[in-house]
C-alpha cells in the first residue's frame, strides 16, 4: 500500500521562484527519500533524510522532516526550467531483515520559463 | 558504467499474450523490486526479491510473475490473466541490509495492449 502522499498534486511556478511540496506518511520510518521523474523516464533518487535528522541540504535542495506530525517538505531555490519534473517521496518499511520502499503520488512541477 | 537497464522501453501485446519484461543490474545489489505505475496513482509495488531464488508478492501481484535465477536479473511476465496491463513499468534495484539505502531505478518499460 502507499505510504506518502504529496501535496499539492500540481505546481506551476515561473523561473526564478522557490518550489515546495510536500509529503505526509503513515508510519513510523527510518528515513525518507525524495525523488524526481522526467516525463517517460525512471526515478532518479535526490536526497535522503534520516530519522533523526529535521533538515538537510544539498545544492538548491531544501528537505525538512517532522517525524510528530509524519511529514515531510522539499524545496527547491531558485527554480529553473530544467527542474520540471515529477516528485516523490519514499518511505522506507522493514520487512525482516530488509527494506523496501514505499512511493507517494507525487507532485508535478512545472517551471515557466 | 554502473546501472540498471530495461528493455525494451515500448511493448506492445495482443490480449490474450504472456509478455516478459526485462530487468538487468550490475550494481551487485541483492534487491531487486518491479513497480507498475499508472497516471495519478504514483508506483504500485508488483514483486520484489531480496536473494538470488527468492522473491515476494507486493501490493499487486495478481496477473504477474516474476524470477530470480540470477542476482543481475528480474524478469516480470505480465499474464493474460492480468485485466488492465498498460502501464508504465518500473525496475529498481537497492543493497537490502543497508537502512539507509537509495533505490536505483531503470528508465522503464511502457507497455500497451492493443
């Protein structure tokens, strides 16, 4: 079953803006991942938040982790026309001695140029 | 290079047809996880295996089947008994001991009956 939720579904901002969306979770988790998804293409992992971690960075990447409220920001700076895409966040599940990964609907980013 | 390669990346199948869809990594990761995803839905968990000859039912398995002869290789047969198979397909494979580990994907397969 789907563990996130991202909100909002869509997005449309022009360049230069910030972008953030955001994802709501169920369960407990050990981490959180956002990912991004061109039109037609794979998933390509961004940036991973632990736990116990509240915020991280990297690059224009902005990622905040509420772990009371199970939820979780990403935003993007300084936006640009490249970052159109779609954006999911994953939750991690343990099954044994494994893991596994659970997907949210994502959000559709689209940056005007 | 390092990375996870589907093929092939247009499918098309007659109703009525087993199609096999193609999963290869050479990340040496013992995981290994097909998805489906469809338009609003985001990724849908189909199988996933952790050991070579090992592999486990997802969210929505029936219709599909999947093996492990291979650590490198995940192929997913989509059945005539699965209803509503066009989709986009997704492969992914990830270390499986590791808590804190990324998923790597491939570029995916779109599948269309016709």
């Amino acid at each position: 079953s789907q563990q996130g939720e991202e909100d909002p579904q869509a997005l449309s901002i022009q360049e230069g803006e910030n972008a953030t969306m955001n994802c709501s979770y169920k369960t407990s988790i050990n981490n959180l991942q956002w990912y991004r998804q061109n039109s037609g293409r794979g998933l390509v992992h961004l940036i991973l938040i632990r736990s116990n971690e509240r915020e991280k960075h990297s690059g224009r990447l902005r990622v905040t982790l509420d772990t009371s409220k199970k939820s979780s920001s990403l935003l993007i700076t300084a936006s640009r026309a490249a970052d159109t895409a779609s954006y999911f966040c994953a939750t991690d599940a343990i099954l044994g001695t494994g893991n596994q990964f659970y997907f949210g609907t994502g959000t559709s980013l689209t940056v005007i140029p | 290079d390092g990375g996870i390669t589907q093929s092939p990346k247009y499918l098309f199948r007659k109703e009525g047809q087993n199609v096999t869809l193609s999963c290869e990594q050479n990340l040496n990761h013992d995981a290994m996880y097909w998805y489906r995803q469809d338009p609003g839905q985001g990724l849908r968990l189909i199988y996933y295996s952790q050991i070579v000859n090992d592999f486990q039912k997802g969210d929505i398995a029936e219709g599909y089947s999947v093996s492990r002869e291979k650590k490198e290789s995940f192929p997913l047969t989509v059945t005539s008994a699965q209803k509503n198979p066009t989709a986009f397909y997704l492969c992914a494979s990830s270390t499986w001991t590791d808590m804190n580990t990324e998923a790597f994907f491939g570029q995916g397969t779109r599948l269309t009956v016709v």
